[in-house]
C-alpha cells in the first residue's frame, strides 16, 4: 500500500515537495494547491494544471521529501 505522500506526488506533482506552494483546504476536504511565485511573478499561474511535471520556480521544500527519479 502506497503512503499518502507518494499518492500526493503522482497526482499533484512537484507542488508536493515545493517551498513556493500553500495548500488551500476547504471545508469539503478539497485541497487546492497555490503558487505564491504568482504573487509576485505574472507569469507563474495562480493555480497551476496538477500534475505539474515542468517548473521553472520549484524549490524543495527542505521538510519534503524529494521527487521520484532525483
């Protein structure tokens, strides 16, 4: 069985591991994933196509773990 982290990373990309995203959850339980580079960069999407698989602002998060294959 997979943990939620790794079925996290398949379905939202590198948003999971990234310094520059915040994590919007609605009262539903919906989670919605936000680009904080938006806020200052109009060129990054406020909230990006998930998965996001290409991104020139990522920057690991030193709390995630890293992406598959690095």
């Amino acid at each position: 069985m997979k943990d939620d982290r790794t079925e996290d990373r398949a379905r939202v990309g590198l948003c999971v591991g990234c310094a520059n995203v915040h994590v919007v959850e609605n009262r539903r339980g919906s989670r919605f994933y936000r680009c904080r580079l938006a806020d200052v960069d109009p060129t990054f999407l406020r909230y990006p196509p998930l998965p996001v698989i290409s991104c020139r602002g990522f920057t690991p998060n030193s709390a995630a773990s890293p992406p598959e294959g690095t």
